[in-house]
C-alpha cells in the first residue's frame, strides 16, 4: 500500500473541512435537574431519565432510539395539530418514521400530564412522566421492550415512582379532554319563582367532572347572578343561583354566560429538533378557555278572563243615565284592564231586540270602562254614563281592550238578557165626552172618559223577569165648577180646578195594552164646568216602578155642561060661543015589509046501484 495518495487525501480533507461551518450544539437544552434521575440503564450505562428543557421550556423526549436534546443545533415549533409520528427504530436513527401516529387520546393525555405536573416537578415525578410520555410515542416490539427493561431499571432504583406513573395514567384517563361545559338545571325559573339554581360542570372526555376548575359567572340580558362560586370546587360542579324579573306584559329572558380558565390544551407543543437524529420534544399546551352559556326566559302568564256585564238599572225612565255594570273574573292580578260597552236601542219588544240584524241596531253610544284586578284576579266596574233617549228596549254589548299576555273574550251571544233594559216613558192622553162627542153640552147628556197611554211597551215584558209589569188606571170627573168669563162668553178654559169636586170615579182599571174608553161613565145634573183626570201606576212584583198623573182643565178632557132650556107656558085660548041648537027633524017611519023566505035547496037525488041480472035476462 501506498501512503502517499492515502496522505494526499487526508491534507484535502483537512483543507476543506476549514471552510465548512460547523453547526454548534445546544448544551443548554439539556437535563432539567431536579426533575429526574441518573440511573443504570442496560446497554446505555447510567444515563438521565426525566424531564429536560428547551431554553426555560420543561419537556420529554418523544423517541426512544435517537440522541438526546444535547446534541440538537436548533429546534422549531411544529404546527398545533400536525400528526405525532411514532418511532418504531430498533437502533439509533432519525426520530418519528415510524408507519403509526399518537392518537387523539394519547396526545390528549400527554397534554394533561404534562400541563398537571409543572414546570418543575419532582425527581420521582419527573421520571413517572418520562415513562408516561415514551409508553405512547414509541412503537414496535423492540422499542417496547426496551423501554420495559429502562423503566424497571427506574423503579429498581426509586420505587416509589411506579406509584406516581399509575396515578398519573389513572388521572390522566379521567381528567384528559377535550373538555365541554355542562350546564343542569335545578330548579328553571317559572312566573310562579323567578329564581333559578343552576349546576356548571367542565366534564373531561371521560365524562367526569373536573374539579377546581377556575370559573367565572355573569348574567346577559335580564337574568341577574345572586350567587356564583370562583371555580367547580372540590366536587367539580359550581352552584350558580339566578334570578330574572317577573315578567309583567312583556316577556323577559336572558342567559348565564360561563368562561372557565386553566384547562389543558387537546395536544402538547412538539419541538422538531435539527439535526433529526436527535429527539423530538413534547411540552405542556398552553392553557384553554372556554365559554358557555345557557339561556332562561320567562313569557308573561296569558289570561284569558272573563267579562259578563248587567245593566244597572232593568227598568228605568227615559232620559235617565244608562250604565252597564261590568265584571271580570280570571284576570291578572293587580293588573290595569280597560274596555267599551256599547248601548243599542231603543226597540219595540224584545222579540224585534232579539231578532235585529247586526246591521240595523240601533246604537245609542259607547261607554267606557277601566279599572285594576284584585289579589284573585277578579274586578267589577261601572261604565261612564250614557242616556236612555226613548222608551223601548236597550241592550249593552261589551268588549275588553287587548293587552299583552291577555286574550279578551268574544263577543257575546246576542242579546244578553243580564244586559238589557226596558225603559219607560208613559204618556196619558184623555178625551171627556158628552153622549159621545166633545164640546159644549146640556145637562143630561152622558158623560165618559176614554185613555191612551203610550210610553209603555204594549207586552208589559221585563228582561229576566216572569212578571209583567202591572199597569193600572185611576181618575175621576170632576165638577161642576162655575165655567169663567172669557169676553166671548162663558167658558171652561177660565176656570178655576182647585178644590173641584167628585162627581164620578174610577180605580185601579187595568190597562193591557190597548186604550180605555167608558171611564166614570155618568149623567150630570147639574150645569157648570166637568173635567176628567187620570193616574197611571205601574208597579213590578208589587213595587211601584212608575207614577204618572194627568191634571184637570186640559181642554180635551173639558166639557161645558148647559142648563136645559127653560119651557115657556103656552097661552090660554079665548071660549068660542056655543052654537044654537037646530031643532031635529022627526024622522019618516020606514014601511014594514014581509020578508021573503029564502029558497030551499031541492036536494039532488042519490042514484041507487042496481045488480046486474044473470045471463040472458036482459037486465
């Protein structure tokens, strides 16, 4: 062999390598001391098991068979959610490569270990979550069973970290997320209790619930917070009370909004070393925040209450107010209702009432009613006042304002007899007749009076009665009274009635309907000044409803009786002179003369009947 070209080539070597810069390594990425142990490891001779750190970031090595953190020249963050490629090498080579990835579980619960312990955890800590960590990044039958013979090297060394590896894997199965927020429901709030008790938990992906969680509470909207811990607690689950306003007539709502703080990231950070012979690194996530909220709304109580009315007055005077009495039932309490009444009338009967087309009711007007519900939901008002124009019959129909949370009634069936009234006017009209005819007359003539009453429903119905109301007449003829002195002559129009005496009365004549005629019928026998007056009562179930009087010297109920004419005596006649006497003449004496018998009648023979004789006798 020759050296010389072996020599050459060294001396180039040697020249080049002075021009290529080399990479200097990272020694301060190395042991984190205090957080692990030194110990005999089979093949490797005493070598760091536990935590390092990337500058001032605690972290473990994710591969088994490459060089440690030491050796790196520079590191790169990879990108959160890039996969985690497990390392199956049975020798030392380039990290990761191998065919299988950590699954979401596995990074979940690297990530809650390694947020769980700290920064600076214990030796023993240290060395639990280095086994934790490389249990679930290495791959392969090898790699498994190297990291098998390590870990009881460990724990031959320092048993007490077996202890914290399997409550450590324990916890982490609980506890590990990814985390959602929970919210239940205790008691919701009602109209009936406006508070609210609420329980929020932050459950793990196991579905347990995580404790001492940091957590804070506010209410959106109307809803109010009266109570709100600083975390889930020991339990895991915060009790938050809450309260919103009783709705009144709008609805109400809000929501409990919950941010909790603290909780571990889904996946650890992954630091990609330079050159990729050397170990990758798995450090704690940073920490997550989430947010939740959970709504609660109150509607206002919808009431539906009932109205029904009656009129005040079932039986009054025209002219008179007119006013409904309105009550309502199931409302809200202490709740402000308002409303109209509207007045129809008037009508004949309460047939032509009952039977009117809604389009040809007559309306008087409308009232107006208002007023508060009481602690039971229940009121009664009267409506403003209207007037009663006519007699004849009225009815009030009712309707109540629409308000928010109250759905008013229909309207009612028409017509509601609590609602309808009669109403009265009663007029009296009399005419005083003489022997039939009105004026002046003699005395002896005969004297009657006749009456019309109207104002009076001729059916004498009253609403919601059975009775009919009794109408009755009674009067008197009055006089004679001495007739005045007008300048034309003697007449009854200047007459005074005071104190006018009785000449003939009536009482109590019933009047149904129709007019009355032959009153205090009676012959005068005195001459003078008559007139005739009348009282209409009108009573309902024996109380006197209505009174209404026609007074005396009304021309059409005045009649002027005459003193019959006065029979002058007849003259006396002058005796006429009696004639004298003629003598009477003696009379001839008539001859006296035999009478002639009258002729008998010769009476006619009666044929007799012979027989007839035998054959051949010729008779």
């Amino acid at each position: 062999m020759t050296w010389k070209p072996f020599i050459a080539a060294m001396i180039a070597f040697l020249a080049v390598s002075l021009f290529i810069p080399t990479a200097q390594a990272r020694p301060q990425d190395g042991h984190l001391v205090g957080s692990g142990h030194m110990v005999p490891l089979p093949r490797t001779g005493t070598n760091w098991y536990g935590a390092y750190h990337v500058e001032n970031t605690t972290a473990y090595c994710a591969d088994l068979m490459a060089h440690g953190p030491s050796r790196a020249t520079a590191w790169t963050e990879a990108p959160v959610g890039s996969p985690l490629q497990k390392q199956n090498s049975a020798s030392l080579g380039a990290h990761g490569g191998g065919p299988n990835t950590a699954t979401d579980r596995e990074l979940a619960e690297i990530a809650w270990v390694l947020t769980t312990t700290g920064a600076a955890p214990s030796s023993d800590v240290g060395a639990a979550v280095e086994h934790f960590v490389r249990l679930r990044t290495i791959d392969g039958d090898a790699q498994v069973a190297r990291e098998k013979e390590r870990w009881a090297a460990v724990v031959k060394k320092h048993p007490q970290a077996q202890g914290l590896f399997t409550s450590l894997t324990a916890e982490a199965a609980k506890y590990a997320g990814p985390y959602r927020i929970e919210f239940n429901w205790q008691r919701r709030p009602s109209t009936a209790d406006p508070t609210g008790h609420v329980i929020v938990a932050v459950r793990a992906h196991s579905g347990v619930e995580v404790p001492n969680v940091a957590l804070t509470a506010a209410g959106e909207g109307a809803l109010q917070i009266t109570e709100a811990p600083a975390s889930t607690g020991a339990s895991g689950a915060a009790h938050i009370r809450v309260a919103l306003p009783q709705p009144q007539e709008e609805r109400v709502s809000g929501a409990l909004a919950v941010q909790v703080r603290g909780l571990p990231g889904s996946e650890p950070r992954v630091f990609i070393p330079q050159p990729a012979t050397v170990q990758r690194l798995l450090a704690a996530p940073a920490l997550v925040t989430l947010n939740g909220s959970v709504s609660a709304a109150l509607a206002p109580e919808i009431f539906h209450p009932a109205v029904s009315t009656r009129t005040r007055d079932v039986i009054a005077e025209a002219g008179a107010p007119a006013v409904d009495i309105v009550t309502l039932t199931g409302g809200k309490p202490g709740a402000d209702f308002s409303g109209t009444s509207t007045l129809y009338g008037p009508f004949a009967s309460l047939a032509e009432l009952s039977n009117a087309p809604r389009d040809a009711r007559p309306v008087v007007g409308v009232a107006e009613f208002a007023g508060s519900f009481d602690a039971g939901g229940n009121a009664e008002v009267h409506t403003t006042e209207l007037a009663f124009p006519a007699p004849g019959y009225y009815t009030w129909v009712e309707a109540l304002d629409a308000r928010p949370a109250v759905v008013p009634p229909t309207e009612p069936t028409w017509p509601q007899v609590p609602e309808t009234s009669v109403v009265l006017g009663p007029e009296i009209t009399t005419a005083l007749t003489a022997d039939g005819a009105a004026g002046t007359a003699r005395v002896g003539a005969r004297l009657a009076d006749s009456l019309t009453l109207t104002g009076v429903p001729p059916s004498r119905e009253v609403p919601g009665s059975d009775a009919l109301l009794q109408v009755t007449v009674s009067g008197r003829i009055a006089g004679p009274v001495s007739p005045g002195n007008t300048g034309t002559g003697a007449s009854c129009e200047a007459a005074s009635w005071a104190g006018a005496p009785t000449f003939a009365e009536y009482k109590d004549v019933p009047w149904e309907g129709t007019g009355l005629t032959g009153l205090a019928s009676s012959t005068p026998t005195a001459p003078g000044c008559y007139s005739a007056e009348a009282v209409v009562e009108i009573r309902h179930e024996g109380r006197v409803v209505s009174t209404t009087t026609h007074a005396l010297g009304i021309p059409e109920q005045t009649v002027l009786l005459a003193p019959p004419p006065v029979e002058e005596p007849e003259p006396t006649p002058t005796p006429t002179p009696e004639p004298t006497p003629k003598p009477t003449p003696t009379p001839t004496p008539t001859p006296v003369t035999k009478e002639t018998p009258e002729p008998k009648e010769t009476p006619t023979p009666t044929p007799q009947r012979t027989r007839p004789g035998p054959p051949g006798t010729g008779r």
